[in-house]
C-alpha cells in the first residue's frame, strides 16, 4: 500500500510539473506517457545475474582462455515441453526493463515459453578482459558474439535436459536484431524462427541514407518544419565562421564550453546537434523503454521551431531566428536530460573514449569501435540534399576513430567481408525471418523494409512507428499499425512451434 501511495504522489508531481513547463498542446501526449506505466505500479523482481564461461577466440584452437558471459532466464510461464524464447542483447548492458515490460514477456506468457536474456561481449558485466584496449577488442567482433550465442544454445540444451528438444525462437533490436538475422545464416540448425526489429543487416561505411529518412520523416509531419531546421542549420554555420559568430553559439546553445576554432570542434557541434534531432525521430512518442530523447515527439520539435505553441514560460519566438529556436530545441532535449550544459568538446570526447577502463564510458567507446572496426554506420549528410549542413563526411568519421583508437582499423576490408558472409538477403537459405521496421525509423535504410511476404518470409512495416517500438509493450495507445504487426509477430511464432497461424486477436 505504501508502494502505491508512493506511486501516487510521484504520479501527481509529474502532471502538474508536466503542465507548468510544457503547455497545454502537449500535455496530453505526456498524461498518455504517465498512464502507459500505471499497469506496472513498480512492481517486478530485478531478474538473477547467472553466468555462463565461454571461449575468448571460439577460432583459435590454440586459445584456450575464458570468461564469463552474463544471462538472465525467466522460467515463470514456463509449461512442459513448452518453447525457448532468447534475448540477444545488443550494445548495451542488459536492462531488466524488458525483462518486466518487453513484449517478449508477453509472448511468453502466451505460448508457456522459458525464456533467456542474453548479454554482448564486452558490454554491462559480460567482460572478456580486465580493460578494453585496442589490443583487447580484436575479440570484439560479431563473428565472435554469434558464436557465442551458439554455444549458450548449446551448453543450455546439454544441461536442462528438458529444454533440448525445445524449439528456440530469438528475439532482437537494432543491433541485436542484427546478430539474431546474421545467426539464422550461419547456424540454421539451433533456432526455429527469428523476430528482429529495427536491424540494419548490411555494413556501410558512408550511411547518407540516416539523414535522409530523418529529413522525410519530419517531413512527413510537417513539411514547412524541414526547411526552418534547414535554415537553422545554415545560420548556425555561418556563424560558426567568426569569432563573435562563435560567441552567440556559445551562449545561444548553452555549450559546456567555449566552441573551439578548428574544424573539428565545429564539425562535432553539428554532429551533436543533429543526432539529438535524429534521436527524437527514431523514438518519437516512445513512452515505454527508451531514455533516449526523453520521450520528446516530432510534434515537439516542430511546435518550436514553427512556434505553433511556445511552452508557458517562454516568450513567444515569432520574430525570433530559425538558429534561435533551433537553440531552444536544444534547451528542451538538456532540460529533459537533466543537463546543465550543452558538452560538444570533440576534444574532451576524444579524451573520454580514449579510457580503457571497464567502468569508465566503456559501453560507449565499445560501440565506436564496434563501427570504426567492423559496420561503419558513418552518418553523414550533404547540405544540398538534408536538413543538416556539410561537415559530416567519412573523412571526419575515419579521423575521429584514427584519434582515438590510435591506427587505421582498416574498415573498408572488414566492411565488404561482412557484406560478402551476411548480405545476401536474397538467398533462399534464409528461411524463418519476421522483418520488423518503422516507417520513421532511420535504420530501415539498411534492413529489408518494403511490405512484401515470400514463403517462409515476412516483412512488415510499422506506419508512423519508429525504432524497434514493436519490441515494447502494448499500450491502450497503440496505432493499428502497431498492434497488427504485433498480432504478426503471434501468427509467426505459432506457424514455427505448430505449423498453424494464431488467431487469436490479442494486440
């Protein structure tokens, strides 16, 4: 009861905090943001840290040293003879936040699944090595990651004799989905079906395509939005051209630090920029899981910088500059980031992904190097064709990795080797694959997007959904979209453990 009154309080300080600092356009996507977790209350079990020792180099026969991989597994729905569901975590720590408010629990429940949630190499408390130095992350590959997740099919079926003969279904997002896609190719044999959403399945050097969906997702809001964030840019530009130009971005943007004067420094002010703008795109109106953005809108973005409705303690903006109120976007994302400054040092990022210890922004600089070494995924942009100006080339991208991994990692071979094992989507061997993308979502442009079913295929897009927001929980908010493509998810997954499709029409 105390729980509940707790949750009650915190409940009502939100709303009337909500009211006071966003207006009443967008209240009611926040009161939809609150009532979403009302089912919830709180109350779940953080799930059981189990750990399972795996090959450092599954390749090297000479190799014979070892770690400890973390897992989790929920055996709550679990009924005999009943399937094996498998998180595969991507490039992050497990959260046990799917683990209580995922749709893989959902499913679970359902279809009396045991299930296992699987943590990354490298990432949260699955450490090969003591520190990540370049040295070390040469056993930070994906070859290596899928591997490993064989073996954790493996070894779980030797050792719970009741689960193997189970048929195993794996579930993943973004990059996750990724590995779950690139597994059902290289070991058909261990997995029954795979649910991925939101995966680019190819690597690239040079993602353009990024932005470009970005710019036509705002676009498709709002038009006459895209282009003030254009000029926005534009000025911002110009203005980084002069020491006084400077000045005003200092203070305008609210930096940590003064902007510095080289290229580089400029170049990192506008990468930072744009990714806050694309971080909203790819999870717009998402209430369930993600912190990214806290849960900001397109909506948002373009009721600033169309002045459409100015939030209450703000002056009206509508003589005020495109750069001007690009600037209070950016005021709104640091204010729901809890943060005091705008911290856009390319220096001083070089400095913090330059650490090598495990506790310090490890995750983050395993995920760069993870792109600098193996995909690529440079996301940049050319001003004649997007919102955002020029200066995200492949140039900036390959000198960031260079200064803060020490060498050429020598990308371009890697990228066209993981092309040449994984990228034909085509091949008939790929079998058992629900293909899940958000119209918004920018990744879509390296994943397999267009709604098109083949035999044993099915690939489904989500209008007006972003990033991976199938893998969530149902909310009494869901588009149609949304809850048909879940009531797909269940048709596959009842035609791979029986044969048949499930009718049933649960959202």
């Amino acid at each position: 009861m105390r729980q509940i009154r707790r949750f009650l309080f915190s409940f009502l300080i939100i709303l009337i905090f909500s009211i006071l600092n966003c207006g009443a356009g967008i209240i009611v996507d926040i009161l939809k943001n609150q009532i979403l977790f009302l089912p919830y209350l709180g109350f779940y079990t953080k799930p059981t840290d189990y750990y399972l020792t795996q090959q450092l180099d599954h390749f090297e026969l000479t190799n014979d040293t070892t770690w400890k991989q973390r897992y989790w597994k929920i055996s709550t729905y679990y009924e005999n003879q009943g399937p094996v569901f498998l998180w595969i975590n991507g490039e992050a720590p497990l959260s046990s936040t799917w683990t209580y408010r995922g749709q893989i629990i959902k499913y679970a429940k359902e279809f009396k699944a045991y299930c296992f949630f699987l943590e990354h190499r490298f990432y949260g408390k699955s450490n090969p090595t003591r520190d990540v130095e370049v040295n070390n992350l040469q056993y930070l590959k994906s070859a290596q990651a899928l591997a490993d997740i064989a073996s954790f099919i493996s070894i779980t079926k030797r050792e719970n004799s009741f689960l193997a003969k189970a048929k195993w279904i794996i579930f993943g997002g973004s990059y996750g989905g990724t590995l779950a896609a690139w597994f059902q190719m290289k070991y058909p044999d261990l997995v029954n079906g795979v649910v991925l959403s939101g995966a680019p399945l190819f690597a690239q050097i040079d993602f353009h395509d990024y932005y470009s969906v970005v710019n036509d997702s705002i676009a498709s809001f709002n038009e006459q939005c895209t282009l003030e964030i254009t000029k926005a840019s534009k000025q911002l530009y110009d203005l980084s051209k002069t020491e006084g130009g400077c000045q005003i971005i200092n203070d305008m943007f609210r930096l940590c630090k003064d902007l510095g004067d080289t290229n580089n420094e400029k170049v990192f002010l506008f990468k930072s920029l744009a990714e806050n703008i694309a971080s909203v795109v790819e999870y717009s109106k998402d209430y369930k899981i993600s912190t990214s953005s806290k849960h900001l809108s397109i909506q948002d973005i373009c009721r600033i910088m169309m002045n459409d409705e100015s939030p209450l303690f703000w002056k009206k903006m509508s003589n005020k500059s495109p750069v001007y109120r690009y600037a209070k976007v950016n005021e709104l994302i640091l204010k729901k980031s809890g943060k005091q400054c705008f911290d856009v040092s390319y220096k001083d990022y070089v400095t913090r992904m330059q650490k090598t210890d495990l506790q310090l922004m490890a995750n983050e600089r395993i995920w760069l190097y993870q792109r600098c070494a193996e995909f690529g995924f440079y996301q940049t942009s050319k001003a004649e064709e997007e919102i955002f100006d020029d200066g995200l080339s492949v140039d900036f991208f390959n000198k960031l990795c260079v200064d803060i991994f020490g060498s050429n990692l020598h990308l371009n071979n890697t990228v066209q080797e993981i092309n040449d094992l994984y990228g034909d989507t085509n091949n008939d061997v790929i079998d058992n694959i629900l293909y899940i993308y958000g119209s918004l979502d920018p990744w879509k442009s390296l994943g397999i997007y267009k709604s098109v079913t083949k035999e044993k295929r099915t690939i489904v897009t989500i209008k007006g959904s972003g990033h991976c927001s199938d893998l969530y929980s149902a909310s009494w908010f869901d588009n149609n979209e949304l809850k048909n493509a879940r009531k797909e998810i269940r048709n596959n997954i009842s035609k791979w453990l029986y044969g048949y499709n499930n009718k049933l029409n649960r959202i």
